[in-house]
C-alpha cells in the first residue's frame, strides 16, 4: 500500500508540472521605453501610450512545447507607440492592433505565425519604414480591416510563402508616399498559395511615386480588386503582375487608374506570363490609362485585356501581345476607348451581345464567348 501510495503521489506530481508548462507564458506589459538585451519567449503587451519597444535585432519566440496562442506585439487602444528592430516567430499573430491603435513599424520581421504575420483592426494606423518581411504564416502576411490606414514611407515589404499576401479590407487603404524627398518604397507579394494582393470593400491601393508594387507567381491572382475598391499608380509608380497561376489582376465592380502630369513620372504596369488571363474586367469595373503610362499585358495564356459585363477600358500607348485567346476582347454591354496603341490581334468583340468602342481600333465580332 505504501508502495502505491507513491505512485499515486508520483503521478499527481507529473500531471501538476505537465499542466503549469501548458499554461500560456505570462506576457510582459510595456509601460516604458525598452530595448531588449537578448531573445525573449513571453510575448509583449504595449500598456502606454507614445512608448518605444526597440528589439535590438532580438527574436521574440516562444519556448518549445505547445502551440501558443498569444500574439507576439499586441496593443488595444494604445497610440503613438514604435516597435523597430525585432524578429518574431511562432505565435498565433505576430503584431496585432485593434480599436485605433497607432504604430510605426521599423525594420521588423515576421514568420511563421499560426494566422497572420500583421494584423491590423479597427480604425488602427501604421506608418511603416525601413525593412518589414511576412513570410510562412497560416493565414496572410499583412491583413488590414475595418477602417485601417497604412502608410509606407521609406518601406522595402516582402510578403511571402504565406496562405495569402496581403488584404485590404473594408474601407481599409494601403498608401506608398514614395514622392521627394521620401525615398523609394516596394510592396512585394510573391509565393503565396492564394492570392498576392487583394483590395475589397471600399478599398484602396495607393501609389505616389517611385513607389514599386509586385504581385507575382501566387497560386491564383496577383491583384484582385473586388467591391467598389480602387487601385491607382501615379507619378513614378510601378506595378507588376507577373507569372501567377491564374489572373493577373482581377477587377469586378472597381477600377484601376493610372495617372500622370508629365512624361517624365511615368507610370508603369506589368502584366505578363499569367496562367489566366493579364487583366479580366467584370461587373461595370473600370481600366483607365493614360497617354505617358508604359503600359505592358503580354504573354498570358488565356488573353490579355478581358473587359466584360458592361466594363470600361481607356487605353492609350499601350503594347498588348502575343495573349492566348484574344489580346483585347469586348464582351457582354462593355466599351472601349483605344488610341496609339500596339494590339497584336486587335480587338475582339462578343458577337451576341452590344459593345461600344472609339479610337483608332475596329471592332472584329467573333462568336465566341468569354470563359
């Protein structure tokens, strides 16, 4: 009896210390400037406002063992926060803001979070510089929703290997101030399973100048702009869409301008080597150009400027070939207005349906309809 009496005293001993290391790493409250001296395993709560949490090149991670379900950084309600120089891996969201929270982001690097690398809510602010990197997490590598602003001053962002890039959701904005003195930014989206980039909800993507957006080889669109959302490049601004398993970029009930005052700040735009098609336009969306743009859709295997369901296309100095299936097809009620530009097959129309076009392009009817 005695003999058992320790076992069973034994194994309640095991259990206890097997249920404390389950328990979640207390976090560490930030109520004053901190510069980490080392690696840390608790995750951090911003607790003040206009504080710097400076990580001095230092991993935030948990400890081996289970899964855990905290957040890196997190602050609620808190503003004029800095959080710069820190590598943070292997929680449930690497940075997390909600309910207006302010931030600059300096240098930071993301990976492999159980959901998003960066996720931001409710009417929160981000100015981001320097360098940022979202790569392999479970969900997206940045996500903005509900009323969110990011600014990228000076930023150079890969967002990578992750489920999906980036989302701008929900009258949310992503803004790249890259006009003089601000130097350059770069947003690029590449290998992600999903989507690259998407904007929906009353959305919008933002490009002042020598700002250079890439949304390439993802496992379905590069740039998806759904829901009266806008993506527009000005002055000096580059957009490239190239190499991805399905669109391009895909437009429905939105649009995509291009916008300059001078043929010296250019805008540019990509779209090449796509599985689908480079630009599929449906449900009233819009595609306007303009004549100083240098505009490329080439080299898609499934056309390269679909305009469908009473969309609109304006296109100007624009070289549009070697596009599988049509390089320009109107169809169902669309329009399109086309001057000085290169368009190997021509344009297309649906035969069956209404469709309007002026310039300098004819209308060939084919029968056949847009898959």
């Amino acid at each position: 009896m005695k003999f058992c009496s320790v076992q069973l005293f034994t194994g309640f001993l095991i259990a206890a210390t097997l249920n404390v290391a389950a328990q979640p790493t207390p976090p560490t409250i930030i109520i004053q400037d901190t510069t980490l001296s080392g690696p840390a395993s608790t995750p951090f709560v911003i607790g003040a406002d206009h504080v710097t949490l400076d990580c001095n090149g230092f991993n935030i991670s948990p400890r081996p063992g289970p899964p855990s379900f905290l957040s890196g950084i997190s602050m609620d309600n808190r503003s004029g926060v800095t959080i710069k120089n820190c590598n943070i891996s292997n929680w449930l969201f690497g940075i997390r803001l909600v309910a207006f929270s302010s931030v600059t982001l300096e240098n930071i690097a993301i990976r492999n979070c159980m959901v998003n690398g960066l996720d931001a809510n409710d009417g929160s602010r981000i100015l981001m510089n320097g360098s940022f990197s979202s790569i392999d997490n479970g969900v997206f590598g940045i996500v903005l929703q509900n009323d969110v602003s990011m600014t990228m001053k000076g930023a150079n962002a890969i967002i990578s290997e992750n489920l999906a890039g980036v989302q701008i959701g929900i009258r949310s904005s992503l803004v790249m101030e890259a006009m003089s003195p601000n130097p350059s930014s770069s947003l690029t989206s590449v290998n992600n399973e999903f989507f690259g980039i998407t904007a929906t909800s009353n959305s919008h993507l933002f490009l002042f100048g020598r700002a250079d957006v890439v949304a390439s080889n993802n496992g379905s669109n590069g740039l998806t702009i759904f829901t009266k959302s806008a993506v527009e490049v000005d002055r000096d601004g580059t957009l490239r869409c190239d190499g991805n398993n399905e669109h391009g970029i895909r437009v429905e009930d939105s649009s995509i301008n291009l916008f300059t005052v001078v043929p010296e700040t250019a805008p540019q735009i990509y779209v090449r080597n796509n599985g689908d098609a480079g630009i599929t336009l449906g449900k009233g969306s819009v595609f306007d150009t303009n004549n100083d743009a240098l505009t490329t859709i080439a080299n898609n295997a499934n056309g390269g400027l679909l305009v469908d369901n009473k969309s609109i296309a304006t296109v100007r100095s624009a070289t549009i070939n070697g596009n599988g299936f049509a390089d320009v097809y109107l169809s169902f009620g669309s329009s399109g207005d086309f001057e000085d530009n290169t368009i190997g097959g021509g344009v297309m129309c649906d035969s069956m349906n209404g469709n309007y076009i002026r310039g300098d392009e004819l209308c060939q009817q084919i029968s056949s309809m847009l898959v």
